[in-house]
C-alpha cells in the first residue's frame, strides 16, 4: 500500500495511518514529530517533503512503535518524539 504520510505543519509533524489489525480493520492516525526525524532518521533541514520521505524510509520502525503505543492504549492519541526512540 502507498504510504499515507503528509507533513502537517500545525503540529510540526508527519501525520500518518496504521492499521493494528490489518487493513480491514481500523485505521489509526498517528505521528511522529519533526525532532525525531531529524535527531533519529537524520532528515535534513529545510523541506518539509524531506520529513516525510524519512518518515516513508524508515516506516517499518515508525509503524511498529506507534502501533505498539497504540496497543497500550488505543483511546491516547499515538504522537511519537525524539524521546521514544532512546537507546
């Protein structure tokens, strides 16, 4: 499936779905902020199609910690920062 991310500049992240049962199931919107695309998937500055080509290059990873964070509470919003993705 093509990827579903976009930047969205209100909140200064890239905004995009995943699905924890499959794709008949729901689908959830979560994000990731731009710190962490920086700091941790080395985005470069400036564009805001560079956030979300990093976002679309590390999806696997991205995806797995939203919906692990999803699982461990599907009513809180997934919003994922530099501070997840700690050693």
């Amino acid at each position: 499936m093509a990827s579903e991310a976009i930047f969205h500049p209100a909140t200064g992240s890239v905004q995009f779905a995943i699905y924890p049962d499959g794709y008949d199931g729901a689908r959830i919107i979560a994000r990731i902020d731009e710190e962490a695309l920086h700091a941790r998937f080395h985005a470069p500055e400036g564009r805001d199609a560079d956030l979300v080509e990093a976002y679309a290059r590390n999806a696997d990873s991205i995806d797995a910690l939203a919906t692990a964070r999803y699982r461990e509470n599907p009513a809180r919003a997934v919003c994922l920062g530099r501070e997840d993705f700690r050693a």
